[in-house]
C-alpha cells in the first residue's frame, strides 16, 4: 500500500504519495509448478516412453520379435507369433503395467503422508509383509490362487503399514528413524519367509520366483483380478492428492482448508495397503519402483500431488518393464527376475538419498 506524507513548502490541502513496493509473495509448495503447456507437454512425451516399453517388453525375450510379427501376433490367431505373443508376453506385459503404476502411486502417497523422501512401500517393510502373509497362507493353508492369498497380502501390508507409522515415531518421525524402522521389519519378514520356504521344501519352487519379484508366470486370469484393486488405488490416490498437499503444509493449516488429518491418514494407509497388497500377491515383493519414480517425477512437476500422481502412473510401469526387458536380455537365453534388476538398479540411488535427506526431516 502506499504511504501518505506531507512535503514542507506545499500547500496544506497538497500531499505527495511516497509508493512502496510489497515485498513478493512466495506461492506455497503446492502451487510452485510448472506451467500448464509444459506439464502436458511432458507428459504426452512420458506416455510416448511408456509406449516404447509395452513394445519393447512384447518383442524382446529369449526369441527376438520385429514390432510386425509383434502386430501379427496380437490380431492374428493363425500368426506363428501368435502363442508368444498374446499368451506369454501380452499377459506378462499388462501385469509389468499394473504392478508398476500400483508400486510407483504406492511410493508417491507414503512419501506424501510421512513427509519422508525415503519412504518406499519396499524398502519399509509393507512388501515384505504381503509376502509373510501370503507364503504363510500358500504353506500352512495350502491356498495357491491370486483370488485365494490376495487378502492375505492386504491384510500383511496393511499390518506392517500401521506398526511402521508407529514404530517409527508417526508425525514425529525423521527418515533415518523411518527407514531403520523399516529395515528392520523388512529383515524380519524376509527372514520368515524364508524360514518358512526352508521349512516346507514342497512349497519351496513354487515360491522361489515368486519371492524375489516375477513377472515370468503372469497369466491373464491374474491379470484381470489384479486390475480392479489397482484401478480403485489409482482413483484413491487422485482423490487424495489435495488433502494431502494441504497437510504438507501442516495440520493446522489443513484443517483451516477443509483437510480432516485423521481421515486422510488412514485413507492414505489404505490406499497403499490396496495398491501393495495386490501388487506383490500378482509377482511378489519388489523394492525401489516407489522410491526412485517419485523423486524423479518431482523433479519435472514439483511436490504438487495433482500433477506428480499422474506422472508417477506413466513412468512406474516404464520403469518396471524396462527392468524385465533388461532381465530378459542380459542373461539371455535365461533371464534375470525383475526383483533382482531392481535391487541392483536401486540400490545406489537409495544410497544417494540416505546421504542427501538421511539426517533431515522431510
């Protein structure tokens, strides 16, 4: 506002308006993105990396196919690439789909809720806690269906997520306390499946893929049974994504925006529980897809949640089936399960962000 001052030697009734410039206003995180054009712009060119990956994913394996016979393969039943295609690789391809957007949305939301940039549904434990569930249902109930452990492996995530947000300090937490709590239950688990697999040498082959992340045994059945719980997280984590930029801001502040805490908490866990549990039921406990999509994407669109959740559907599958075509081709004419390219995938780039956020809140 300008500030009124009377001048010595004019009239009494004459005033000189001195103006003051306003100091800028710094827009809230949320709103700190880029513009709308550029955003578009970069996610039609991430759904054009995605594209390049499905076709990738359904041409490349142990035999080498061009995108024609790929196109011959899908449209026609009398192909000689038709079997490869439509009942190998095209199942094997949606399911990298699925399970990818449900880890990437999964590692976004967890972020968001425990304002931690470490936080990662497998890296804390939430994976590995579908998988004591379901390896426990598979050797002690004898269940071998997706439709029969599914619960199973919702009610593991859905446990280890409550026990890590409490363990770990809930709002009070920092990523180191986070990411040593979830170390720990996740050497616990795994260390209980394991038992368990050594235990019941008759459940042991059909497990050992499973365990360390498969896409290698998808079937279209699962396929179809997998997509509606990954499709209400997707719904779930669009919904989300206002209330929980309102909490970045702090809880008081949320609730001066219409953002009940306590609710957006538990959908939040809910939602994770959902996008996890049906994840690692269809191929098993794969780690870092949900650390490292997150942080990448926030670099592109900033922490708004309305354009990085999005963002993190198109490049998590991506990243997902990248790995398994990786798998496919390194070790060919065998393969190397995407759990494993993962791990080594990313590890250093979790290394690197112990070392950059390790000490600090998020």
């Amino acid at each position: 506002m300008g500030t009124v001052t009377v001048v010595p030697g004019r009239p009494p009734g004459a005033r000189h308006v001195l103006t003051t410039k306003s100091p800028p206003v710094t827009p809230p995180a949320a709103d700190r993105r880029p513009p709308v054009g550029r955003s578009a712009a970069g996610l039609a060119g991430a759904l054009l990396l995605l594209l390049a990956t499905v076709v990738l994913s359904l041409g490349i394996g142990a035999k080498p196919l061009s995108p024609g016979q790929v196109w011959d393969g899908l449209l026609h039943s009398d192909s000689a690439a038709y079997t490869l295609v439509r009942e190998m690789r095209l199942p094997r391809t949606l399911l990298g789909l699925l399970a990818g957007t449900a880890l990437g949305l999964g590692g976004a939301v967890m972020q968001s809720l425990t304002r931690n940039p470490l936080a990662d549904p497998g890296l804390l434990g939430i994976n590995a806690g579908a998988a004591a569930a379901v390896v426990s249902a598979i050797s002690f109930l004898g269940v071998t269906s997706f439709t029969g452990f599914v619960w199973f492996a919702f009610a593991g995530a859905g446990a280890v997520a409550v026990l890590l947000y409490a363990v770990g300090g809930g709002r009070a937490a920092t990523p180191a306390r986070l990411a040593l709590a979830g170390s720990a239950l996740n050497a616990a688990l795994f260390s209980y499946v394991n038992a368990v697999q050594l235990l019941d040498t008759a459940s042991l082959d059909r497990m050992r893929f499973w365990t360390v992340g498969s896409l290698a045994s998808a079937q279209g059945y699962t396929v179809v049974r997998v997509a509606p719980f990954v499709l209400a997280g997707l719904v779930a984590a669009l919904l989300l994504a206002r209330p929980l930029n309102a909490m970045a801001m702090g809880e008081d502040a949320a609730r001066s925006l219409g953002a009940r805490p306590g609710r957006v908490r538990i959908a939040a866990i809910v939602t994770v529980t959902l996008l996890c549990g049906a994840a690692t039921a269809a191929c098993g406990p794969i780690i870092f897809v949900g650390l490292m999509v997150p942080h990448l994407v926030r670099a592109l669109t900033g922490p708004d949640l309305r354009r990085l959740i999005p963002y993190c559907a198109v490049l998590s599958p991506a990243l997902m089936l990248a790995a398994d075509v990786f798998g496919r081709v390194i070790v060919r004419p065998s393969e190397l399960q995407v759990g494993v390219v993962m791990v080594v995938a990313g590890g250093p780039v979790f290394l690197y962000f112990v070392r950059r956020h390790g000490g600090s809140r998020a």
